[in-house]
C-alpha cells in the first residue's frame, strides 16, 4: 500500500464523473466552466497537475493561431535554390535542423524545403547537383489557421514544417509540428538545443514581438533600452504575476511605460508565452 497517496473519496470521483457526463451531454458550453471542473479533479486528485496542464494546453490550441507562434522570416535559416550542395553542408552542420526553406536569390519568395536527409545520399558522389535539384514543395499555411487544424493536417499530410504566409502571399515565418506541440505538452528538448538568449524573444514586426514567460527581466532590459525593476523577480513571467496581483489567463493584458503584455498562453503552473506591442520605437 503507497501511503503517500491521499485515498480517494468514492462521492467526489462519481460527483466530478457526473460532471464530465454533463460535458459531454453539451450541457456545459463555457471553456472557464470547463477549466473549473478540470481544476476540481486535480484537486480531489483524480487528475494530476501535469494532465491539467496538459489539458489547458489543448484548449489554449484551439484558440490560438499560427502567428502567436511561428518563427519569424528574419529568423529563419534558408538556403538558394541555385547553391549547389557541397556549399551549404557546413551550414546544415552548424545549424542541427532537419529542413531548410529554399528561397529565390533575391529572397522574395519561398519556393520549396530542402530536407537534409536528402543530402546524405548525395554526400559522397560526384555529381554537381544544387539545391533546387533535390527540394521538395513546400507546405504553405496562412497566419491565421488556427493551430488544432494545423497540427491535424500536419497529422494528415504527414508534414512536420510549413512556410506560413501574409495576407498578401508573402512568407511571414514558419512553424513545425514541435512547435505547435509544445503548446500541449511543454518545451519539447533535444540533444542540439541550448540556453541560447537569442531565443527569447522573437520579433514579428516593427513594434510586435512574442517572449518567452522565462525570458529574464535583464535581457529583456538590455534588448528594449528598458528600466523594469528586477528586485522581486527573474522573468517576465514572473514580472507580470506581480503586476496583476493575480495568476493571469490567456487574453489578460498589462501596460507598463512604454510596454503592453498580452498573455498567449498559460497554465495553472506558469506564464508560457507573451505579446509584447511597442508603444513606440526604442531601438
């Protein structure tokens, strides 16, 4: 018998079942009401936080759309399509990723994905082949999908990137599967990824960016030429907890100086993701 286990109460577990009964029944419409009666399993301990976490993570999926998290163009790393590929191999080394956006030379459109397990066959022969010979089409989505129907069609269409565009067709960024991923089950970690302070804060436009709720109050000090105090706290995250006087929900907003937040994304346990508008330039 595991004495660190609280027993289980029989009439909460048949009340909280009866509940989800209702759910499913369509009687409960309300995402919050939902929330609340995920909230009350965890704490009868018929659910555990990470499963809750897990949960809203799923419901913030559903709302959320592919410009909250896709890489920005300008932080994408691309190759031309007219290179041939003896030249890029020192660059699919460097960089660790599995598949690269191929571009015109004069960068004004995206034309196809070079994958690099293409490459290996290719490696030790001698033909003179450039990008554009081994490329494959690229998945292109607009910013506006919503990501439960990207991550399906990722499923479907067994894609694992796609080059998000603009309104106006233009390439805006990208977003894989692990992104989207991430928003369900947390930072997905493999053996290249580092603590690179570069990835902190990602720029979409001249005064939007989206941040990392762990992005230290420091750095984002020194990248803003901003003053927010850091005695009580680390994070962003952490900073605006403070500010709210409360754990924030997605959509809940906060300006400071020259600063509005807007939460993205969060769960019971931490701020995951902020939009950040620049009131006006700083840089």
């Amino acid at each position: 018998m595991n004495d660190d286990k609280p027993p289980r109460n029989h009439s909460s577990q048949k009340s909280w079942i009866s509940k989800i009964g209702q759910l499913l029944g369509g009687d409960i419409q309300d995402q919050d009401e939902l929330l609340e009666i995920l909230k009350d399993a965890r704490e009868k301990h018929l659910l555990d936080s990470e499963s809750l976490s897990m949960m809203e993570g799923v419901l913030d999926v559903a709302e959320m759309r592919v410009r909250d998290i896709m890489i920005p163009r300008i932080q994408m790393v691309v190759v031309p399509k007219d290179v041939e590929l003896e030249i890029i191999y020192p660059l699919v080394t460097e960089s660790s990723h599995s598949r690269f956006p191929v571009i015109e030379d004069d960068r004004s459109e995206v034309i196809g994905v070079l994958m690099a397990k293409d490459l290996l066959a290719h490696i030790l022969d001698n033909k003179h082949l450039s990008v554009k010979d081994i490329m494959r089409p690229a998945y292109v989505v607009p910013e506006s999908k919503r990501l439960n129907i990207l991550l399906k069609e990722f499923r479907t269409e067994r894609n694992h990137m796609a080059i998000v565009v603009d309104e106006y067709g233009t390439a805006a960024g990208l977003v894989t599967i692990e992104d989207v991923l991430e928003q369900i089950v947390g930072e997905i970690e493999d053996e290249h990824d580092v603590e690179d302070e570069d990835n902190f804060i990602l720029q979409r436009n001249k005064r939007e960016y989206v941040l990392k709720g762990l992005t230290p109050i420091h750095f984002f000090n020194d990248y803003f030429s901003a003053n927010l105090q850091d005695d009580e706290f680390d994070t962003i995250g952490g900073f605006i907890v403070h500010k709210l006087e409360c754990f924030p929900k997605k959509g809940e907003k906060l300006e400071v100086d020259n600063f509005r937040f807007e939460v993205l994304r969060a769960d019971s346990r931490r701020l995951h993701l902020v939009k950040l508008k620049v009131k006006k330039t700083t840089k």
